[in-house]
C-alpha cells in the first residue's frame, strides 16, 4: 500500500512555499493540470496558481506539465505558462515522470510529482522513485464520472494513510 501513500500533502498547490521546497531539496516539480492548476471544466488556469509558478520560477524552480490529458489540449495550457509538457503521460504507469525528467533533464531526487488523484498522480510518481505530493482537487464535482467513482476509494486509502502516520 506504500506506493499509494502520498509522500506529502498540501490543500492547495499555493500552500507550497519556496521556502519549503528548499528544505526538502526539490528544485524541479512535475505538475498535473486539471484539477490541481485548474478546474477540470476550465481551460484557464486559476490566477493564483500562475503566480504561484511564476513566483516558484523566478526563485529558480523548473517545472514541467505532466498530463493525461490530450496532447492538444494540454499544450494550450503549456504555451498559457510558457512551461515544457508531456501529454498524455499515461498515469498511474511510471513512464512518463521518466520521460518528462530525462527530456528536461531533471534529477529524480530533486524532484517531485504534485496532483490531485491518488490512483494516477501518487501512483506515478511512488514508482518513477519521485516523490508525491497531493492536493485537495479543485472542484471535483465536475469531473468527469470515471474520476469521480475513484474518489471514494482514494478517500479510504488516505484514511490509512492517515492512522499510518
């Protein structure tokens, strides 16, 4: 069950400070984008969230969009940050954090995958070696009906994880 346990935890990917990062060595994230950038239904991105990269970014941060969204789609989003992307990443499989880190050349101990969805981001990243971060997602009313039937069974993994602690 390890490799379903999130590695950390935030509410928000705007809770996470530089200072933060810096502590925990990691200076390259891998970011999923619907429901953790945005709103699944939205194709912007939340203001705050584009601040919270740019400021991540002019502290030295890279960053590199990892999706399981469709190429076109998630390639608006990239050009909207100006950020590197992978799409679609085929998460929960491992493959594409590896090849999101070896085409922007990032080191896996540096790096981290952040995301909303236990059963692909914590996933992915848990068996790429990277470390996980989850989010709360944004909105998940209105996801699609295949994400939010995992929801419950995400929110029973995360009480382990929590009596775990």
């Amino acid at each position: 069950m390890n490799f379903l346990y999130p590695h950390y935890r935030f509410g928000s990917i705007v809770e996470i400070s530089f200072e933060w990062l810096k502590e925990q060595g990691l200076t390259t994230l891998l970011l999923d984008v619907d429901s953790t950038l945005k709103y699944y239904s939205s194709p912007l991105i939340l203001p705050e969230v584009a601040d919270w990269i740019e400021q991540k970014r002019a502290c030295g941060v890279r960053f590199c969009l990892l999706s399981n969204g469709r190429q076109r789609r998630i390639c608006k989003t990239a050009e909207s940050l100006n950020l590197p992307y992978l799409a679609p990443a085929y998460k929960p499989l491992p493959f594409g954090c590896r090849k999101a880190m070896r085409q922007e050349h990032f080191e896996p101990r540096q790096t981290a995958l952040i995301g909303d969805q236990v059963f692909a981001d914590v996933m992915a990243a848990n068996l790429a070696g990277i470390r996980s971060i989850l989010v709360t997602p944004l909105r998940p009313e209105e996801e699609p009906f295949f994400a939010r039937m995992k929801r419950p069974l995400e929110q029973l993994v995360l009480n382990g994880y929590e009596r775990n602690r």
